[in-house]
C-alpha cells in the first residue's frame, strides 16, 4: 500500500498553540480528530508526534515536529527516510504571508519563500521538489514585523473564518492523499472560502 507523508508545521509547546505559525498542526488536529486518531511521539526517532491511517486506499502518516519551526527539517527527514517515502509522497502544511486568510496554494516545489520551517525542510532533504499547501494568513498590519506576526492569535473576528479555512484545508490533503499534486492544484488553488 502507498504510503503518504502529511507534515504539519508548528512550533511545540502551549505557549504558541493557535497561533497563525501553527496552522499546519491545526490542520493536523483536524484531519486527527476526524479520522479519530490521537498523535503519540514517535518512538522511531526524537523530535515528531505522528498518527497513521488508512484512507481511500492509501496510507497516511500525518506528523508534527517537536522541534521549533526553524528546526523542522531534519526530524522530518529522519521519519522519511525510515519509511523510504519519496519526496513526491510528502505534503508540507504551513502558513502563508503572501495569501489573503480563505486562500489556499497547492505547489509541486519551490523555494521557501522566507518561512523558516519550509527552508529547514529543504535542507534537510537536499532538494526543494516536494508538494507543498500554503494556508493564506494575511499580511501582518503596517508596521508589525514578521515574526511579531505570525507569532500572534488569529482575533475573535477571524474565527469563524479560520474555523471554515480549517475545514477546507484538511479536506484538500485527504484530496491530495488519494489524487495527487496535480489534482489537488486544479480543484483547490483559487478558491474562496468564506465568500
């Protein structure tokens, strides 16, 4: 049976729980919570919690670094390596400066763009083609630094919002595990939610 890597990116700790840096973990917790897994820290190598399944014919293997986001490549790569995954096979989530809150971007491969958890990842597999989901969190307001930023709570506004993007998003990787890249870009980039 095929297996997919589903990586949720996030920084550890209850300190930055819901934060807008956080999303890939909140979009883990969903498909979790639907899917009625619960993540345990792997005993396979420091440094992730995971949770497996099977769904559509395919195994998934969602998984969360422990390590903070700057440091998410190399216990990522060690849970890939372990399972021989290609990177084709691999599906990074994460947030997004440059998409507006509601918008999503499937892309096959690419640079990272200035997010630290993707450039770690990069490194740490030696090469930058492996599908991504970009999770559109906005840009931060006229003069609030980056990090200052993503490093905040969506406000009460927002939440219903995020509570559909949320939704929408553990959707397009279920879609993604069972028809790949390419489909997944065709049904998924472009869309609006809450709109």
């Amino acid at each position: 049976m095929q297996r997919i890597l589903i990586a949720g990116l996030g920084n550890p700790g209850q300190k930055y729980k819901n934060t807008r840096h956080n999303i890939g973990f909140m979009v883990l917790d969903s498909i979790a919570g639907e899917l009625g897994l619960s993540f345990r820290e792997d005993r396979r190598g420091p440094g992730f919690a995971s949770a497996e399944a099977d769904v559509q014919g395919v195994r998934i293997l969602l998984a969360k670094p422990l390590e903070y986001m700057n440091r998410s490549g190399p216990p990522l790569e060690r849970l890939r390596s372990f399972y021989k995954i290609d990177p084709d096979d691999l599906l990074v989530v994460h947030d997004d400066l440059d998409i507006n809150l509601g918008r999503f971007k499937f892309v096959r491969s690419g640079g990272a763009g200035g997010h630290n958890g993707v450039h770690s990842i990069i490194q740490a597999l030696g090469t930058d083609s492996f599908p991504r989901l970009k999770i559109g969190i906005d840009r931060p307001p006229p003069g609030m630094p980056a990090d200052r930023y993503v490093l905040g709570r969506f406000p009460p506004e927002q939440k219903a919002l995020l509570a559909k993007v949320i939704q929408t998003a553990s959707d397009a990787v279920l879609f993604f595990a069972g028809h790949g890249i390419d489909e997944a870009m065709n049904r998924f980039n472009g869309i609006c939610v809450g709109t």
